[in-house]
C-alpha cells in the first residue's frame, strides 16, 4: 500500500474518533458503523477505499472497547441477566443492520 493511503487512513481515523467522541452513545454508534459497513462492502470498491473506510474510519468509529466497556460497566452491577440479553441484542441487532446495509446497497445500485 503507498504511504499516501497510510495518510488516508490516518486521517479517516481521526474524523471518527472525533465523530464517535460527539455522538458518545455506543450502541447507536455501532447500529449505524454496521449499517454502513455492510453498505460499503456491498458497494465493491476499490482495495485501497474499502480499506481506507473500514481498516480506518469504521474500526475506529466502531471500536470494539467501547462494547466491552458498555458490557464491562454491567459485569461490575452484577447483573448477569441483563449482560446476556444485551450482549446478545447487540450482536444480533448489528449482523441485522449490517444485512440490511448490505441489502440496501445492492438496491440503490
């Protein structure tokens, strides 16, 4: 990959970061990376853009800390229920999003 793609990257990151610090909701932010990552993949773009989208700006948006801090925060309340069905909706909610994305890209195109 060329040095000005690893800018590209860079850069993707940074603007999620600061869009995820503005949002400040993880769930909606990991409903709406899944939307969009699934509309990305179906999109076929070039090697270098999908990974500038998802390697950069959706893997930072998107974090995977901020999920198992969310669930983390739950472990600590003791709550064990309320960890499976949450850890499961989140799943489950986000491969359904990600689809409908997905769906929704092939239609537009």
């Amino acid at each position: 990959m060329k040095i000005k793609n690893f800018i590209y990257i860079f850069l993707a990151c940074y603007l999620a970061t600061f869009l995820r610090l503005s949002i400040d909701n993880n769930f909606i932010i990991s409903i709406i990376g899944s939307f969009f990552v699934g509309f990305i993949i179906s999109k076929r773009l070039s090697y270098s853009v999908e990974k500038i989208l998802l390697s950069g700006f959706f893997s930072c948006f998107t974090s995977f800390s901020g999920f198992i801090y969310f669930l983390y925060k739950i472990i600590n309340q003791g709550d064990w229920i309320k960890l499976i069905i949450f850890s499961n909706l989140i799943i489950i909610v986000n491969l359904f999003m990600m689809y409908f994305g997905s769906w929704i890209s092939r239609k537009i195109t």
